[in-house]
C-alpha cells in the first residue's frame, strides 16, 4: 500500500500534469526518489527534499502529507471561523474596555495554554481577548496596543500549526501595525520572529531568512551592556535564520548563525524567561538548536550525539520540548534506531497528546516507521498511529 505521501504526490503530479521526470527536475530532485515515494518504498525523505516537492507542486509540505486543517472535532466547533472572523474584524460586538492592568494577566494566560500545546481551549479564548484588547487600545492607546501585538502574534502561531498559514500573515499584519503603535521596537521585532517561522513552515526559506537575518540587524544589541529582553528578541531572531538557512542546505552557513545564537544564550548565562519571546531563551534553547541544524545536515548520529547534550529540556515551554522531542525521534528513526524512535513519539504523546497530530514531522516519522513492522515488532507504534488518525 502506498503512504499517504506517495498516494498525495501522484495525485497532486497528476493534477497538474507532470510526469515523473519533470516533477524531479523541477524540485531539484532524483526522479529515483520520485518513484520510490510513489510506489512506497520509501514513505519519508529529508525535511529540504520533501520542501522542494511541495513547492514544485505549488503546495506546503503539509498539503504534501497529508495533514488536516484545523481542529479535531471537541466540545465545541467552528473554532477556526470564530478566529478568522476575530482576525478581520468582521462582526464586531459592543465590547467594555477592559483597563490595561486587567487584560494584561488574560494575555498572560493566552500564552500558557499555547506553550502549553492546548490548542482547543486557546482557540476558543482568544476571539474575546482580541475583542477585549481592540476596546482597550482605542481606550488607552499604547499600552493596550502592545497587548494586541501579543494576541495577534499568539494567534498567528496558532494558526499556522492548524495549518492556516495565509491568515496567520494577517494576524501578523495587524499584529505589527498594533507593536508600531505601542512604540516599543523590541516587541516588533519579536512579529517578524514569528513571521519568519511561519514563512519557514511554508517552506519559504529564502523569504524566512531575509525577514529573520534583516531585522535581527535592526535590533542588534551590545552584548556586554545590553539587557536579557533585547538579547533574547536578537537571539530568537537568530534562531529562526539558523533554521531557514539549514533547511535551504547552506550548512557552513547555518553553523556561523548557531555560534551567533550560541553567543547570545552564553550573554544571557541561564534559560531567562522574556514577555517579547513568550518564553525562556538561554543555553538550552541553543543546545536544542544545534540538534535541529544536524538534522538538517542529514546527520542523524550527531543530532543524537547533541540531544545528549541538552541537560534541561524541561527548563523550555511544554510544546517546545516535545517539538524538540519529535527532532531526536526523526534522528532516531534515520539512523534506524526505530524503538527508541517510537518510544520518544510516546514521550512527545505523554507530554502534549493535542499537539501531536498538529505536527507534520510526526506523522511523517510514523509513516516510515510503520512498514518497519514487517521486521520488528516496535509495540506500541499501532496504537499511536491510531490515536493520530494515521491508517496502519
């Protein structure tokens, strides 16, 4: 039986009337690859190849595999439509300005439930503190303006995971109109960070890194008299150029932006947690770093090497440990490491079970593992795939 990637690509090929050989010399690929994709004997491939397919389709790489838009079904439904409406500013209700000092904790909790990975109950709340922070910015102005900049920043994360990349660019849009009318240059630095992250989970590498590596410029600090917000913003900045770098294959590269990130987490001494990143940034947010450059490299035996490195995964927010998590699984699994690989996406499942099918990197590592079972048994790889809606 096909994978779910090779079923997709032959189908979005033939959609647009491409043979084999074409589709492969358009995305700079093997046309061996091609094949074997489609005829699934092979169900993954590296994270820069399976980009390019999808762009030579004129799709995301999400599209390419597969993967739902936005939420399963809940106790509620229509999350996505009260988002988008929030988003534009379509059916506007009479709201009672909060005052600053009360919305400010609200925003508080919006950012715990995304690091959190508790994508359903954030998607509900947020619709009624983007209505309460638009009352209170036309209230009180520039405070209330900087907690839009953060609804909207929030809300453009959230999107992009329930794969609604084109508005959250607009979320972002109005997210940096409302930072440019807080008047505080660290906290539209910190949009653009997301910006470039969504770009790069769009597989936009080049467009990612000119809007990371441009403004991480603009707001370049001194690191020997700077303070721990503004090394964090830059740091971040840094972060997601490293990642749009790697991915576009320019490893020399990507490793002179890792020491930069490196040098901004040893300036900050400690994980510190900053409001304009939503989370701690330090040296285990760089040690984490340089496991995903590995991967990216294809050198799965020194990503393992690095994860063993990282001495406080729990020191960073809940969904990005076990982003990180599903990393070490993809090295695991490319260097045939496969029960490890399956008792890592239980760890990642254990950690934030709503997050899990929201990430294409885990339904792809579950697609190769699962014809593996024609040799090893890897208990426990069924019931996962099962859980995620992925057919064993």
């Amino acid at each position: 039986m096909r994978s779910t990637l090779g079923a997709q690509l032959s189908a979005l090929r033939r959609r647009r009337a491409m043979s084999q050989r074409d589709l492969a010399e358009r995305a700079g690929v093997s046309v061996d690859l091609v094949r074997k994709l489609e005829q699934g004997q092979r169900h993954a491939t590296r994270i820069a190849s399976l980009t390019a397919l999808a762009s030579a389709l004129d799709v995301t790489p999400a599209d390419l595999l597969g993967k739902a838009h936005g939420l399963p079904a809940g106790p509620a439904n229509g999350e996505v439509g009260a988002l988008r409406r929030a988003v534009l500013g379509i059916r506007l209700v009479e709201v009672v300005p909060p005052t600053v000092a009360a919305l400010r904790p609200r925003v508080g909790d919006v950012w715990r439930l995304y690091w959190a990975g508790r994508y359903g109950e954030l998607a509900r709340e947020l619709p009624e503190r983007i209505g309460e922070a638009r009352a209170a910015a036309s209230a009180s102005g520039a405070p209330a303006y900087a907690l839009l900049a953060e609804l909207m920043q929030v809300t453009a994360a959230l999107l992009a995971h329930l794969a609604h990349e084109d508005l959250a660019h607009l979320a972002l849009t109005e997210g940096m109109r409302a930072a440019e009318a807080s008047g505080d240059e660290l906290l539209h630095a910190s949009q653009q960070a997301t910006r470039s992250w969504v770009l790069s989970r769009q597989g936009l590498w080049s467009e990612a890194e000119h809007v990371a590596v441009s403004t991480a410029e603009s707001v370049e600090p001194a690191l020997s008299r700077a303070s721990a917000d503004q090394v964090a913003v830059w740091g971040e900045l840094l972060r997601y150029a490293t990642t749009a770098v790697a991915r576009s294959g320019r490893q020399p590269e990507a490793q002179e932006l890792l020491g930069l990130v490196q040098a901004a987490a040893a300036r900050m001494g400690s994980d510190h947690y900053s409001r304009y990143v939503g989370m701690a940034f330090g040296p285990t947010v760089a040690a984490m770093k340089a496991v995903d450059v590995a991967i990216a490299a294809d050198r799965p035996r020194q990503a393992i090497r690095l994860a063993e490195r990282v001495e406080r995964p729990a020191a960073v927010p809940t969904a990005m440990h076990a982003r990180y998590l599903l990393n070490v699984a993809w090295a695991q699994m490319s260097d045939w490491r496969s029960q490890d690989a399956v008792d890592t996406l239980r760890a990642v499942e254990a950690l934030a079970a709503e997050m899990l099918p929201h990430q294409t990197i885990a339904r792809t590592i579950i697609a190769e593992l699962l014809p593996r079972r024609r040799k090893q048994r890897l208990p426990g790889l069924v019931g996962l795939a099962d859980r995620m809606g992925i057919a064993a």
